[in-house]
C-alpha cells in the first residue's frame, strides 16, 4: 500500500473546513441573517467576529436560542427579532459558524 504525503491529507482537511464555512455562511444568507449582520463589521447588529470574541462553545444553546427567538438589549438598543424561519438545527449550525470565526 502506497503512503499518501501528509501534505495532501492536510490539503484536502482545510478544503474539508473550508466548505463547512461555506455552507453555513450559505445558511446565513439564505435565512436572511446576513440583512443585519457581516462576518467583519457591524451593520445593525454586531459582526459575527465581534460575537464569537464574546461568547464560547458552552454559550451554544443560549445562542441558538437567541436566533430563534430573538433577543434584546445585549449589544445595544436594536433587537435582533426572532427568525421562525430557522430551524433548531440550522440555529445550532449557523452559531458553531459564528463561534468558528474568532
């Protein structure tokens, strides 16, 4: 059996991740996040970069939560209104995305 270079095994792991992002990222857009917020500056709502510094993976269920039904008063006077188009496992998709973009 011939040996795969460890190069190539780590080429094809970062295409691996990076489209996961992708997906996810696609997820955002298609769920109208992307309306209030930008993966690297704040629109409305705060980047997603801003957020993933704020919060850590034990913040997940909280966070998908705050997707779903929204939440108000934690990054300033705007609400972030409740999105009843995302399901519980897209919300947990689209935070485990955001938590990645420290």
């Amino acid at each position: 059996m011939k040996a795969i270079p460890l190069c190539l095994l780590l080429a094809a792991a970062g295409v691996m991740s990076t489209g996961a992002v992708q997906a996810d990222e696609a997820l955002a857009k298609a769920k109208n996040c992307l309306a209030c917020h930008a993966t690297d500056k704040k629109v409305v709502g705060p980047s997603y970069k801003d957020v993933a510094k704020k919060y850590t993976a034990k913040d997940e269920a909280m966070l998908a939560e705050k997707v779903i039904k929204g939440s108000k008063g934690v990054w300033g006077p705007v609400p972030m209104p409740p999105n009843a188009a995302v399901t519980p496992d897209e919300a947990n998709k689209l935070v485990k995305w955001i938590l990645s973009l420290k």
